[in-house]
C-alpha cells in the first residue's frame, strides 16, 4: 500500500481512512480523515458492496497535499469543474 503524506493543513500524521455511506444513495465516499484537524480528504466513490478502496483514498489524499517531487498544482491551474461528474 502507497504510503500517506502527511497532513497538508496541521502535518499530522495520525491519519485514517472513514467510510461514508449515504442511505438514499446506492454509493458509498471513502475518504482520509486527518484525525488531529479533522480534515478530510477527496472521496473516492464506490458503489453496492464493493471493498473499501483504500489504494484510490490514498493516491487523491497524496495528490491534494502534494509532494517536495510532486506539488500540488496551482489554484489557478486546476480545472474548477473538477469535483463535478
Ligand atoms: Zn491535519
């Protein structure tokens, strides 16, 4: 499993990985939660009883905080309509 960097907003490392589930919804959010600033990461969506993809949670984790060899985009790069499907 890809390592995790670490919190872009406190530098926590204390990270875990929180499985959102909507009831009116037949998709489920997971998402890596900083659990000393509470943020969250972007939600990977999956849907009926498919596994806690933890692989996908941590790769969009690591992307929004960016690396020293791999920063984050600027604001001002990144398509607005990003989140939107
Ligand atoms: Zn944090």
């Amino acid at each position: 499993m890809k390592p995790l960097e670490l919190c872009p907003f406190c530098g926590g490392a204390d990270l875990k990985f929180t499985d959102l589930k909507f009831d009116h919804q037949q998709t489920r959010l997971t998402h890596v939660v900083c659990t000393m600033c509470q943020s969250l990461g972007p939600g990977v969506e999956m849907t009926g009883d498919q596994e806690l993809d933890e692989t996908a949670a941590i790769v969009m984790w690591n992307r929004r905080a960016g690396t020293p060899t791999d920063p984050a985009p600027p604001p001002e790069l990144v398509p607005k309509d990003l989140d939107k499907n």
